[in-house]
C-alpha cells in the first residue's frame, strides 16, 4: 500500500538505499552531498544521508527539537 509521495532510491553517489525524503537539489549540494545527478530540482536521499544531510544543514535551520 504506497501511493504517492516519495518513492525510488536515493540520489547520492554511489548509495542504492531506499528513498526517505525528497530535498531541494540546491541544498544538498551546498551540504556537499555527492549526486548521481545534479540536473535535477529534488533530490531522493535515504534515511542515512538523510541524517548526514540534516547533520550539516544543523547551523542553518533548527529542525531539531534538540535544544542545547
Ligand atoms: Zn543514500
């Protein structure tokens, strides 16, 4: 039962992972993810790189509920 939303798998170089999340491919470049393909205006990240991604956008944007 999986309609819609995310589906394929993930974007970065070289990871054949499932998709978890799509995200604006602009970002994931300037979090200096490697891309399959950087033509393109979403990109697929797994659940792993997606982590990775959040790990440098952290500065950015707070996202998290972590609370120093
Ligand atoms: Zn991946």
């Amino acid at each position: 039962m999986e309609n819609s939303s995310v589906e394929g798998v993930c974007d970065v170089n070289g990871c054949e992972a499932e998709s978890e999340r799509s995200i604006a491919v602009k970002k994931v470049i300037e979090a200096g993810l490697p891309l399959k393909n950087e033509s393109i205006k979403k990109v697929q990240l797994c659940k792993q790189h997606y982590k990775e991604f959040k790990k440098t956008t952290k500065k950015d944007r707070e996202l998290d509920k972590l609370g120093w």
